[in-house]
C-alpha cells in the first residue's frame, strides 16, 4: 500500500498528530482495531468501508468516509479492494473544534462524514480531492478544509493542557493532582473531556496506560505477562487480562499470535503496528 503523511501548520498542529494519504490493497479484508487515544477522521475516496463498532453490533457500510472519536473497546474495519483515502490523525482534543455535537455523542459509534459535515460539502470535497492524483496536494486541500471549519470550543485549553500531562506520563499521572493543579471539581472536567474527548480523564488515562504497555511488547520474544502487568501498573493480573481483553478484543495470548502473523505475512506494511488480522 501507498502511505504518504504530512504534519499541519498552525492551527491545526495543535490539534492533529497528521494528515495522510493511503491507496492500494489491504492486507487482510478485516481488520480488528485496538481502543486507543486516537480520535479519526477519513474521507473515503473508493468503495465503501465496513464497520463494526462491537461484537454485538451489526456490520455496516460507510460511503464516504468515517469519523471516530476515542474509543473505549476493540472495533472492526473492513477496507475496501482496492481502497484510496485521505483523512486525519487527531490528538485526543483534536477532533472536536470540527464537530456539531458533543464528542461523546460518537464514543463507540462511528459516523458518516455526511453525519458531521452534511452531504454538499464533503460531495465537494471528495470531489475536488479525486480532481488531483497528487498525494500531497490532495492533504493540502484537506488542510485547507480542516482550517476553514475549524470553531472555537468552550474548555478545550483545560482539556488540552490535563490531556497532554496524561499522554506525557503514559497514564500514570493521578487524575486527582490534575484537577487540583487546575483548580477544578472533577465533576467539571468529566463533562468537558467527555464533550471534547468523549471519555473522563480517568478513562482517557487507562487508555494511554493501555496503549503504552502494548507499544512496548516485543512479540519476537516470550512475554512474561505477569511482569508486564506489574510494570504497567496492574496489581492483580486478572484485571490486567480483562482490560486487555476489554481494549482489544482478545486475550493477551491470542494478541501476541495475531500481532506475529501480520508481521510474517505482510513484513514492513504501511498498517502493521496497530491494526490486527480480524479474517
């Protein structure tokens, strides 16, 4: 597959990791996507994509495009054959100046882009992106449409700067020396993170703890998962195994197993890294 990135300019690199390009074939028909601190928005450009946002939901076609806000469970994306996108990689708070609704409105459930941004303008969109073959000039003109709707959103520094110390420590910071340092009752920061974010502090906080502890697993080698329970900050490891479970839908063997068959069948995809073969 064909993966071109590009990082935004001011404004909106306070607000998204980066735009990118992606086209060719996918290496599995299905792939299960682990819960993580990484709101998304794509514009489909091809066929439409197939989602299922949990085990006891239907599988459903997204035409032109999704968005997603932080997830709290393992969800499901079937690309197309061939596939050919553009979209956004959002910081936890990113998402949010570009939404009509409260972020917590789409936690666990993906909408259509024509849900967020009404069916002219992205039509529009798409239709001046595929005007161009140009992987960098079709970001540029995603970047150009990200500025134009960007809106001023009440409690977002609060979020951002609470959010950043939460990713900065991987989760380990205590959610209570936050709030006091801001000056603020939790019951006050659990409604903006939920309306910016989606999910409380504390819940964003298990998700970086989470995603960390993943990152850092080497599957070349035998996993000792008590150990990485316990560095992590699991006390009991049976809490361990059903976050795991919880966050990716499997158990931490089957995990391990799924992580190792993408790297020997597809070495040095564009996607390996997160996604896991669902097929």
């Amino acid at each position: 597959m064909e993966y071109v990135s590009r990082v935004p300019g001011p404004p909106l690199d306070g607000l998204i990791y980066d735009l990118y390009y992606l086209a060719g074939a996918p290496p599995y028909s299905r792939l299960m996507l682990p819960a993580a601190p990484a709101p998304l928005l794509i514009v489909n450009l091809g066929a439409p994509f197939l989602i299922r946002a949990g085990i006891d939901i239907e599988t459903a076609e997204y035409a032109d495009g999704c968005v997603v806000t932080t997830p709290t469970r393992a969800w499901e994306f079937g690309y197309p054959t061939p596939t050919r996108s553009v979209g956004v990689h959002f910081k936890p708070w990113g998402l949010a100046p570009f939404l009509p609704m409260p972020a917590a409105e789409l936690c666990d459930r993906p909408a259509t882009v024509e849900q967020i941004w009404g069916r002219p303008a992205i039509a529009e969109l798409r239709h001046r992106v595929t005007l161009t073959d140009a992987p960098h000039e079709m970001l540029m003109l995603l970047e150009e449409e990200l500025v134009r709707r960007l809106r001023p959103i009440d409690g977002l520094d609060i979020v951002r700067h609470m959010a950043g110390a939460i990713a900065e420590t991987g989760g380990a910071v205590p959610i209570s020396d936050l709030g006091v340092a801001a000056r603020a009752s939790s019951t006050y920061l659990a409604k903006r993170f939920k309306e910016v974010i989606g999910v409380t502090p504390k819940r964003l906080a298990r998700s970086y703890r989470f995603t960390a502890t993943v990152l850092a697993l080497d599957v070349a080698e035998p996993v000792d998962w008590g150990d990485v329970a316990a560095r992590a900050g699991y006390f009991d490891q049976a809490h361990f195994v059903h976050e795991f479970r919880e966050f990716t839908g499997l158990t931490p063997t089957r995990y391990v197993e799924a992580r190792q068959r993408f790297i020997r069948e597809h070495p040095d995809h564009a996607l390996e890294g997160w996604p896991l073969p669902a097929d």
